[in-house]
C-alpha cells in the first residue's frame, strides 16, 4: 500500500487484507485482547510495522494474568470421571485470578460452541474437555488465533494444539500384565467406541501384553460399544460369558463398564474372581463400592485438568510451549476382582 501524508488512513479491514487473518481477529490484536495465540498478534503487528503510519495503532496490551474468563467446555454429565476434571479445572482457573463459564451436559453436544468462542466478549481461552467436534474443527479455532487446550482428546490431535491425556497405552498394557500373571489366557476385551483415541491406545496396550504371554489377539472375544456405561458393558459381557467357552477373565474399557461385567456374571451365578476376573479403568468411586472392589488402572483425573489449566495460562503469557502433548502416568490398582485362573 502506498504511503504519503495526503493517502486515506488504512483500516482494520487493510491489515486484514494484508494478513490474511479475519477483521475480528485483527481487531482483537488492536484492541489488546488477550484472546490471541502469540504468533496471530506477531502477525498483525509486522503487517502495522509494514504498512507504517497509516496503520491503526494497536492499544497496550492487557495484563494477561488476569482479566478474561476461561470457557469451559464438557458437553457430558458431571458425574465421576468428569466431575473430578471439571471441578479440578475450575480450583485452578481460580488461583490465577479468572472466572470460568462453563458449558455442560449432553445436549451441548449438539450446539456448535467453537466458532464462535473467539468473537465471545470477555472470553480470553477455553479448556475443552473430550471434545466431540471433528479435527478440522479445533483446527480452524487454533487458526484464528484462539488459545484453548484439550483434555483427553478424543482423536489425534494436530500436534500443533495443547492437549492433555492419561498415558492409556502404558495403562493397559500394565492391567492386561497382571491378568495374564495371574495365568488368564483366554480374556475377553470390553473395548470402547471404534476410533476413539483411549479406546485404540488402551486396546494396543492390552494386545501388546497378551502377545508378550504368547496369546494371540482372538477376535470373538473382543466387543467394541458405542457408549461407554454400565449398561452398554453388562451386554458385551452378556455376549462374552454366553461364549461356547467362556472366557476366564473381562477387562473392561472403564469401571462403569467393569460394573455391569459384574452385573452378568451374578446373573449367570458365576463368582468373582474364583471363576471369572473382572478389571476395567479410571480408578472413579464405583470401583471402590462394588463386591468385590475393582482392579482398575487409576488416571490422575485432577491432575489433567491442573496441567491443562497451567498450560493454557502459558498460552495467554505468549509463552511458546515446546511440549502440547502431555501425556501423565497411570498406576495399577490390584483389587480383590482379580485372582488365578480357574483350572
């Protein structure tokens, strides 16, 4: 654009143009939104730098310790598993001196919240919690400038997005270690939904363990459900223990799941463990208040949502992060649900 003291002024839409990034973003750089990924607010600004004394000159931007509330988004019940992050995220976002506005339940589920999170007033970032929006989604929020973290993904994500998750693989493959030490060889698998990120990495960890005690992965003793509750996890297990031969051992997705496992060996009068060992994951309430209590594998719910919180405020500090991906440990919890192998 050319320069001169008698040239029209450029304008928000000129930096715009000459960036590529949409007018509201540009206009929240200007503003001095915290809002913004540190590389968006490089970008605006070079392009005021290049286009000189005819540009919008940008306000002094805010302090980004405070000031700006944190979306949070978890479009499920908050019972057990998602309770325990919520809450944890929400102590968090407290200490540093934010508010939080929270989206729950599943009939967010069906509301198309991401788009317009970056034009909300008074929303600096966002934590989304096992979001159900496709990949291409969260891209084009992370391409508008918007900083958010995802908490235990429900499928890959772009390496470039903050995300924070148990270590599932670890996890499983660590609980399949013990049933199969226990001399189970025959194991039915309750997996979760297909293509749903903890679901594939817990059933490699599991396959990875059977294959380390010479067992085979055997497809009709694997059940996919496509919800992860008791009563989805009490019919796998009808399927399984209705098996010509049976298998000695289930290990379920997560702990609900596990219940309703317990649930169809009551009713087929088959005792835990003497004849049947029944494990699953998470470590939430339940699998202390059944009879037997469940061996499970405990993931640092809490700590997740701390992590994830700490790592968003780095975004809104414009600090660069060198590791989005975390991945926290998980620990075996050995109950009395599990035992040898019936002969």
């Amino acid at each position: 654009m050319a320069t001169g003291a008698g040239r029209a002024r450029a304008t928000v839409r000129d930096v715009a143009a000459e960036t590529g990034l949409s007018i509201a973003t540009v206009s929240r750089v200007l503003n001095g939104q915290a809002n913004v990924a540190p590389h968006t607010r490089e970008l605006v600004l070079r392009a005021v730098g290049r286009l000189g004394d005819q540009a919008p000159r940008p306000r002094t931007a805010p302090d980004v310790t405070g000031g700006g509330a944190v979306y949070v988004r978890c479009p499920y019940l908050l019972t057990d598993y998602f309770g325990l992050i919520v809450s944890s995220v929400g102590e968090t976002i407290e200490l540093h001196g934010r508010q939080m506005i929270l989206g729950a339940g599943e009939a967010a589920q069906d509301t198309a919240v991401l788009p317009g999170l970056p034009d909300r007033p008074g929303v600096a970032g966002a934590i989304l919690i096992l979001p159900p929006e496709p990949g291409d989604e969260l891209v084009r929020l992370r391409d508008r400038g918007f900083p958010f973290v995802v908490i235990d993904p429900r499928t890959p994500p772009p390496k470039d997005i903050a995300a924070v998750s148990a270590a599932h693989f670890a996890g499983g493959r660590k609980l399949m270690a013990h049933v199969t030490e226990l001399g189970h060889r025959r194991v039915g698998i309750i997996g979760g939904p297909v293509k749903w990120l903890p679901s594939e990495a817990r059933l490699a960890g599991y396959t990875a363990s059977l294959a380390d005690a010479g067992v085979l992965p055997a497809p009709e003793l694997l059940r996919n459900v496509p919800e992860p509750s008791t009563e989805h996890g009490y019919l796998a297990a009808c399927e399984l223990l209705d098996l010509p031969e049976r298998p000695t051992a289930l290990v379920a997705f997560n702990d609900k799941m596990a219940v309703g496992a317990l649930w169809a060996a009551a009713e087929r009068g088959l005792s835990v463990p003497g004849d049947l060992s029944v494990a699953g994951f998470d470590d939430i309430d339940v699998s202390r208040a059944t009879s037997p209590a469940l061996t499970t594998v405990r993931q640092p719910l809490q700590e997740m949502g701390r992590m994830a919180v700490s790592l968003l405020m780095r975004l809104l500090s414009r600090h660069t992060l060198e590791a989005l991906h975390v991945s926290l440990g998980t620990e075996l919890i050995v109950r009395g649900s599990t035992g040898p192998a019936a002969r």
